[in-house]
C-alpha cells in the first residue's frame, strides 16, 4: 500500500479559552492510503532528536515548515493522527490525585497555574495577584477542578453551569439552538496543564479530563458541553472527543482572552458514549477511551461527599470571596452595577453582605432571590394517586427544584392537577422524605408546580440547610440549620 505521507512536527499547545492543553511534541506519522481509521504508526523519539539536535531558529522554522505539511494532509488522514496521540492510562500513579479545589491554598494555585498559562499564550496580560481569576469564579455554579502531584497542583479546569451570568462564550456565541435540546449545559474553561507535564503524552490532561466527564455526568447534572477554541487546534476537540461546532464562523476578537480568534464546540455527553465506543471501542487500553471515560474505575479521583442529592458543589465561604476578589485581585469592585445587584441576589445570606460589592439600589425582592439558588438538585421520586373509584397509580417524579413548601418536578406522563397523593422522594442516599402533595400547574415540557402539605423532619431539615448554608460541607450537617427541632 503506497505510503501517503510522512510528516514530522511539533504540535502546538491546544487552547479553550486560552489554556494550553499538552500533547505529545513531536511525532513521524506514516499514514497508508486510504486507510481511514486504522492505526498510523508513531516513531516519537526519532523526530525528537533529529530536531532537538538543530538550533533554536532552525527548530522553529523546521516545525513550522512540518506544521504545515500537516495540515496539507486531507482531513480524515488528519483526524486518524490525531487520534492515535492518545495515551490513557487506566491505572496511573498514586501520586496524582484528582479533587474539587475547594480550600484557599487549592484554588489559589489553580488560579496561579491558570495565570501563567495565559500570559505565556499572550491571552491575557500579567496582573499584580499573579493569578487569573473572573467574575465566574466567584459564581456557586462554578466548580474548579484540580490535579495535584505529589500534593502539587499540576492542572485545573473549571466547569461553568448556567446561571444569571450566562456563559462567557455566550458574549460572541449564539447557544439558543442548543438551549432548547434536552439537559443542563456547562461549559469547560480555565483549563491549564503545568508546563512540566505538557510533554509526557497527557499524563495530566487525560486523568482530569475522565474527573471532567464522571462529575458531569454523576454529579453536576450536565447533558451538553461547551467550549471556546483557538481555530487552529478545533480538529484535535472533533477528533478525539468529537465536540462538534456551534457555527463554522470564526470570531476574531473575543475579549475574554485578550482578543485571540475562537470558534464555539458542543459535545453532547448523552451520545457521547457511542460514538467513543465506535471509534476507540477495538483499541488497546491506553489508546480505548470509551473504557477508559466510561468502565475504568479511577481510585485518584476523589468525588466530594454528598449527603444530598444536589448537583452543584459551592466552596467559597464569605472569607474566600473576600480574599480573592477584593483583597487579592480587584473583580468585584470593576463589576457592572447589574452584576454587582444579582451577586447579591445569590448570596443573599447576612454574613456576606460585608465582603459583597456595595450596590446603589436594594437587593432583588425574595421572588427574585428564590431564581438564584446556590444549590441544585435532581432527587429521584414517585407520586402515588388514588382515584374516586379507589384505583391506584403510580407516577415516577424527578425533582429539580425546591422550597420549603413546594418544588418543580418533571414527569414522564400526565400528572392530574389539585389531586392529593403521597411523593416519597429520595433527597439524598439515606435521605427519604413522605409528604402530601398535589400538582397545582402545568409548566410545559412535561414539568409539574407541586404544592405540599405539613413536611417532615426530613424535607425541612434539606430544605433549611439548602437555605441557610453558603458551601456543600455544610449539606453535610444539616440537622444544625433547623431551628424547630
């Protein structure tokens, strides 16, 4: 089989909103005509030295000159390349430890990390804090991931869910079309990878790149992701993770990341697991990552404890908030008088009103507050009704939002309105709450208002916990929010 190409280069670093993602420098790809998916043989090492051996000039123009025989290759040849750089490893070391930053020395670093990413790509100019931090760091529906290594933080990603703020790509990238498909939407952003580890063939990337995908799909309520890309590095998302674009027009100038081009890609997680399976299902295990996403258990990861089932993680205390964006940083004194009225909104608690941003009008009114909760949830419930005649049935509920007196559900069928029955709703593992309930309107998409009679220890207990607790630790000792015991 005649060969198609041989192509030597170094590959740049992949950028989402401006963070560099490490993939293997150099490569000697020989691609067979016609060959499709099947496997290109690597021959690293080879092209490392020869270039390694030449001066800096020669290095850069020799790369660059590769670069683009590369990207000369027809696209599915491209694809196959890229695809092959794969290297997860389904049991890495001990020493890589994948969690929720979630005390001030995780997230500072993560900030750290992510500020010297940026600066280096020319995404953003050096501030005094040395750290990147964004109005959507300071958001309750914002987690942040990290890695650490040997106890250091070597890569962080954040997962932004969609909240009052919107999405920053949302700025430069229509998302209505993907609003009205079914599930959450969360976009990946504040991704960086320790320059150390942007050599060793995703090492670090991959590993938080599985922590990325079980969050989202076991704990953060998430069907579809979005991500803001460097046009140059799109196909190594659609080849090995297969995102698709949100449109094929390139923005030029997108402000939040120092004015570098972008295009917006979605990856819908419900489908995902096929298509991974068609394309990495035959592959040896450190090239597999359908089982690698979807069947390796991965002890490094430490998911955070949940009593309840809610679906996003908060960590900022008023102490935190304080010191990232006032003391360290000047974020929230550079907000938008509109900005700073729905931060207040959502931490509508007394002890932050002390580190928030002073506001000219009052707070948003309880009705307004009640839109901007710090805490979602998906509990798994069934409502039993008893007809006039005495029949019975049995309708499955899932529960996506709360109060004390009543809560949003979706339903699978048709739920009677102003009929009473009993919901048993599982809040939490251990968590089972029985109330009296009856569906008072219909909200369309199949999603039901119901109204409750007396609630029991159990809801009042979830309930004044989600309303008087700032972080998800203090979820877990919910019994000391009740105040009627």
């Amino acid at each position: 089989m005649p060969v198609l190409a041989i192509v030597v280069w170094r590959l740049p670093p992949v950028l989402t909103t401006a963070t560099e993602l490490p993939w293997p420098s150099t490569t000697c790809a020989v691609l067979p005509a016609g060959d499709g998916e099947r496997q290109a043989p690597c021959f690293l090492q080879t092209g490392w030295q020869m270039i390694n051996r030449l001066d800096q000039p020669a290095r850069r123009l020799l790369r660059t000159t590769l670069r683009s025989a590369f990207n000369a290759l027809p696209r599915d040849s491209r694809m196959a390349v890229y695809r092959n750089f794969v290297d997860c490893d389904p049991a890495p070391t001990d020493r890589l430890v994948l969690k929720i930053a979630d005390t001030q020395e995780e997230l500072e670093a993560c900030f750290r990390l992510l500020h010297d990413a940026y600066v280096s790509s020319g995404l953003m100019q050096p501030q005094p804090s040395g750290m990147r931090v964004t109005i959507y760091h300071a958001l309750p529906t914002t987690t942040t991931l990290c890695a650490k290594y040997d106890g250091e933080v070597v890569g962080t990603l954040s997962l932004i869910r969609e909240s009052v703020l919107g999405f920053p790509l949302q700025r430069i990238f229509d998302l209505s079309e993907l609003r009205e498909k079914k599930g959450n939407l969360a976009e990946v952003s504040a991704l960086a990878i320790a320059r150390r580890f942007r050599q060793t063939g995703g090492s670090i990337l991959f590993p938080l790149m599985k922590f990325m995908y079980e969050y989202c799909t076991t704990f953060f309520d998430t069907r579809h992701l979005v991500i803001a890309v460097n046009p140059r590095h799109i196909e190594m998302y659609e080849s090995l993770l297969f995102f698709q674009r949100l449109s094929q027009n390139v923005v030029e100038n997108y402000d939040f990341v120092n004015g570098a081009p972008a295009i917006g890609a979605t990856l819908d997680l419900g489908t995902a697991p096929e298509t991974f399976r068609q394309h990495y299902g035959s592959k040896p295990p450190k090239r597999n990552l359908h089982a690698f996403f979807t069947e390796v258990w991965m002890p490094n990861i430490q998911l955070p404890p949940r009593r309840f089932y809610t679906t996003n993680d908060p960590v900022l205390t008023p102490e935190l908030l304080d010191y990232f964006f006032n003391v360290r940083t000047p974020v929230f004194s550079l907000l938008s008088e509109r900005k700073k009225e729905l931060l207040h909104a959502i931490y509508d608690l007394p002890a932050y009103r002390a580190v928030l941003p002073p506001i000219v009008r009052a707070p948003a009114d309880a009705g307004e507050r009640r839109r901007h909760r710090r805490f979602s949830v998906r509990c798994p419930a069934e409502l039993s009704l008893r007809s006039v005649d005495g029949d019975g049935s049995t309708v499955s509920l899932e529960i996506v939002q709360l109060s004390r007196y009543g809560f949003q559900a979706h339903a699978p069928i048709a739920v009677p309105i102003d009929v009473w029955g009993e919901v048993t709703v599982q809040l939490g593992p251990a968590e089972v709450s029985r109330i009296q309930v009856a569906a008072s309107r219909a909200s369309g998409m199949g999603f039901y208002g119901f109204r409750l009679g007396e609630p029991d220890l159990v809801w009042r207990k979830f309930v004044t916990a989600l309303y008087g607790g700032s972080t998800h630790a203090d979820l877990q000792n919910a019994t000391a929010f009740l105040n009627d015991r």
